[in-house]
C-alpha cells in the first residue's frame, strides 16, 4: 500500500510503502508526481519504506519508465528505510547529475524531512 505523507511543501512529494508494491497501486502515486511537475521545474521525493512484502514486476517496469522519463525532473530524494538494500539503489542513483539521494535509517526520519526541505 502506497499513503501519501503531507510535508506542507507543493514541490515535495512524499509517501510511505508498507506491504505490496503493484502497479494499480503506484499509478496514483505516477499521477500525483506528473501534476506536481506541472507546476514545478524541479521535484523533491520523501520516501518511506517499511515492509515491502510483494513486489510486481509490472510495477517495477511502470516506476521505471517513469524514472527514466523524468531522470532530470527531481534534485532530491530522501529514503528513510532500516532495509540495507535500499541504501545501495539509492546510492547507485547518485551517479545521475544534479540528483541528490539520502538514505536514512527510521530513527532519522526527522532529519530526512528537514535535509529534503533545505
């Protein structure tokens, strides 16, 4: 389940996942970050993931094709998780230029907001 987290700012995104990772459930998720860009040049991601249990593979592929279509639309991502292997994909998405990516773990939740909104 993908829930949506209010961070007061029009230019930030934020949402928690907890549980199954389908593409009927990210589509909202897709249409709410593409009206942002409407709006803004630039996008920052707040992201939370608690328990990713089951993981489509047409979810993976439509986050993907989103990705890759909108690679210099976002400057910041915040991934707050305590799950290791996050932490290296969001590492690895530092290597797209003008993107910044943080991992934090779900005791620093409250920095992740604050560094995604500096």
């Amino acid at each position: 389940m993908i829930t949506p987290i209010d961070l007061q700012a029009d230019n930030i995104v934020g949402y928690r996942i907890d549980g199954d990772f389908e593409a009927a459930t990210l589509q909202p998720l897709i249409d709410k970050l593409t009206e942002r860009l409407e709006r803004h040049e630039k996008l920052r991601v707040y992201a939370e993931y608690i328990a990713v249990d089951d993981i489509e593979w047409r979810a993976i592929w439509k986050d993907l094709k989103f990705d890759l279509s909108h690679l210099t639309d976002f400057e910041k991502v915040a991934v707050v998780t305590d799950k290791e292997w996050f932490g290296l994909s969001a590492g690895m998405a530092n290597i797209i230029p003008g993107l910044d990516v943080k991992f934090f773990k779900f005791a620093e939740q409250e920095q992740a907001r604050q560094w995604v909104k500096s």
